[in-house]
C-alpha cells in the first residue's frame, strides 16, 4: 500500500518519495536487528590473532539478524569505535588512532576522573540514538582480554556478552590453575611444577635441580596465563633451561615446566547448550599434526603448512568417546559458560588422555579449530555466532533478576 501511494504522486516526486520509503525500510529493519558490539584486540601478546579472528567473526554473523558495531582495543588499553577502525586495524596489524584522543571512545586513565567527560553511562548510551548496542561478542586472546578482566569490565558495566563468565575465565586462562581443577575432577595431567618469579630470582639453582630431580628432560616451559604457544619453549637439556624460563617470564609472573609427553594433540569443541538443563553440546574430536618439533606460534599462525588439522582425528571409538566424556567434564568442573575448547594428549605411550589446557574464548581465524570442530558436528558458522549470541542474552536476562540491594 505504501509504495502504490508513492507512485501515485507526481511524476517529478515520484522518485523522491520511493528513496525515502527505501530509506524508511532500511532503518525500521535496522531497528529489529540486535547489535553486536565485536570486541577486538586488546592488551596482550595475541593481539595481531585477534584481529583475524574478528574479522571472521564479523564476516559470519548473520547480517539478516545483528547489525555488528566493531569496537577496537589498542595496546594501550585505549578503546575505539567504528567500522572504519576495524577496517584501518587489519590493513595496518594494530588498532589505528593511537595517538588521537578525539576519537577515544573510553581510555583507563579516566577511570575515577570526575572532570573527564566520558562517563560510564556514555559508554553503553549514544544521546541521540538510545544503546550503542545489545550484547557484547569479545573476540579477544589472552592476558587482560581472556582471563576474567575484561569479563568483569562487562559485568560492572551490566552488558550481556558472549562467553564464559569471570570465574571460569580466569580459571581456564591459568594453566597451572586449571590443571589442578583438573585433577580433582580425576583427569590425568602431565607432571610439573610451577615457579613464581620472585622465587625464580631468589634461586634458580633449587629450581633447576627440582626440574632434573623430578621431571627430566625434555620438558615445555610455559608462561601460566598466555595463549597461542607464546613464549613456550621445548627444553632438552640442563643448559637450555635458565634462558627458556627467562623467556617465559618476560610473558608471565608464573610460569610452568611440564614433562614432555610422547602424544597426539587432539581438541574438543564445546558448547552451552541454548535448552535449560541441558548437556552441553561436545563436538567430533579433532587432531593437530604439527610439522614443527611442537605446534607452536609459528606453525599456528607463520607458517601456512605448519600443522596438519584432521577432523575427525583418526582414532579409535573408544578414545573417541573418551575424549567426549573427559572434555564435557571438564567444561563442567570449570563453570564454562558459552563456549570452551578443551586440549587434551593422548599419551602413546600407555594410550591414556592427559588434559592440557582449556580456551574459554578460542581461536575464531580462517585456520581454527573449534568453528571447524562445530561445523564438522552440524552447526555451521553463521548458526555458531547466532548460538552464542542467544546464550549471552539469555545468561543477561537471568542475572537480571537478581536483587542487588538488601533490606529488612
């Protein structure tokens, strides 16, 4: 009826008045549509991988459903907002307008600061056009972005967001905490013991003879709270082990040294299921096959042969079925929410499954497993991202009606 009445008008209006029912239609559908702030970058070493997995994401959301708002955060904490950031940030490999504060959209140093004009509530408002958006989807790697910070960032501020909460976030991002979590829900994990720097710097002797003493060699040396194989180093001799730790160290306060095991690398999708008491859904298990000594930063992501993804990984039923069982368990033990991909070893020496750690915001590249994992178990993408969102709002809707206050 509304277009009949616009061609009715006046030939030399006519056109007119057709644009401004196209524009009318256009902004009423924009208008039904959730907006999706994607959260990218961030203050960590995975900064450069978190641009890639937000520009999948952003390419994967359902245009038909979300209105995505890309918002980027730079090394310095300094949050920015807009497409043509997120375009300018991959075309550069960082976060552009570092150094223009005009376009800051919120900065940690004002934090606290009264005179500032940037106020909590113009995070979350634009004064002209109601909420900036609906639910957050962090699409951001580890330390200060994966490890409960950001988390209780959202939460403060009353966001929904996709993912697991603060708790389970910064659970799964230590390994050393999350192996002990492990262990108590009677998983196997590889020997190891775990140094501070403090006591590092205090004594590296008793350390490097505990390592001897206890493990052997080789041995992984690993910063406790990063992602991505940063700053882990294979250690096969006595020699090697102070420069190793030092360089974990640069990464991380704690850092771990496990035993290397002889295994197959295999990882497990799971996911919140959208269905009240449900199970959570547990994907085909997947096999890494590095084609470097170990699957490290440079054969994830340097190297475009580094390692080999085989879905479903070649094993048997009942390792299978162990796996699926060991990594549900494991989501569960650690109060996951949203989504996790669980690392588990198959140890070929004893056939036995030893968790490794687990990521509570995966890889979301061209190259990552766990949207692989998923599409191979019957969610495609696009249905994947759609999945997440729903869960992110719903978790909001329950907390919302939680008393905040308390009286007589």
């Amino acid at each position: 009826m509304l277009l009949s009445c616009a061609i009715a008008v006046e030939p030399e209006t006519k056109y007119i008045c057709c644009f401004t029912l196209i524009n009318l239609v256009i902004a009423m559908e924009q208008l039904d549509k959730i907006r999706v702030a994607v959260l990218y970058g961030g203050r960590s070493a995975e900064h450069e991988i978190s641009l890639q997995s937000a520009a999948n994401v952003i390419q994967y959301l359902d245009q038909s459903r979300f209105e995505v708002v890309p918002i980027g955060i730079d090394k310095q904490g300094r949050w920015f907002l807009g497409k043509d950031v997120f375009a300018n940030s991959l075309k550069h490999n960082a976060v552009s307008r570092l150094n223009n504060h005009s376009d800051t959209w919120f900065a940690p140093e004002w934090i606290g600061n009264p005179s500032e004009r940037q106020q909590i509530k113009d995070l979350i408002i634009n004064p002209s056009n109601g909420p900036r958006f609906d639910v957050v989807f962090p699409v951001v790697h580890g330390t200060l972005c994966e490890d409960g910070t950001l988390q209780g960032l959202l939460e403060i501020a009353g966001l929904p967001y996709v993912g697991c909460g603060v708790l389970s976030s910064s659970m799964g991002m230590d390994k050393d905490v999350s192996k002990r979590l492990a262990m108590n829900a009677g998983v196997n994990v590889a020997p190891y013991i775990t140094i501070k720097y403090e006591q590092w710097k205090h004594d590296h002797h008793y350390f490097t003879q505990q390592v001897t003493e206890k493990l052997s060699y080789p041995v992984f040396i690993k910063p406790a709270n990063t992602g991505s194989s940063i700053g882990i180093t294979k250690v096969k001799r006595l020699e090697q082990l102070p420069a190793a730790i030092d360089e974990a160290f640069r990464f991380d306060t704690k850092v771990l040294i496990e035993k290397a095991l002889d295994i197959s690398e295999l990882e497990v999708a799971v996911l919140e299921s959208l269905e009240s008491n449900a199970d959570p859904i547990v994907s085909v298990v997947g096999e890494i096959k590095p084609r470097h000594e170990f699957y490290s930063y440079d054969a994830k992501y340097l190297d475009e042969n580094g390692a080999e993804l085989l879905i479903p990984a070649p094993i048997s039923h009942s390792i299978r079925e162990q796996a699926q069982v060991i990594a549900k368990k494991l989501f569960l033990a650690l109060e996951c929410e949203g989504m996790a991909r669980v690392d588990l070893f198959l140890n070929k020496e004893d056939q036995k499954i030893y968790f490794n750690e687990i990521n509570t915001i995966p890889g979301f590249t061209q190259i990552s497993m766990y949207p692989k994992l998923m599409e191979a178990s019957g969610t495609p993408y696009p249905d994947l991202l759609t999945h997440l969102v729903q869960l992110a709002m719903k978790r909001h809707q329950n907390k919302n009606r939680l008393i905040r206050n308390y009286t007589d």
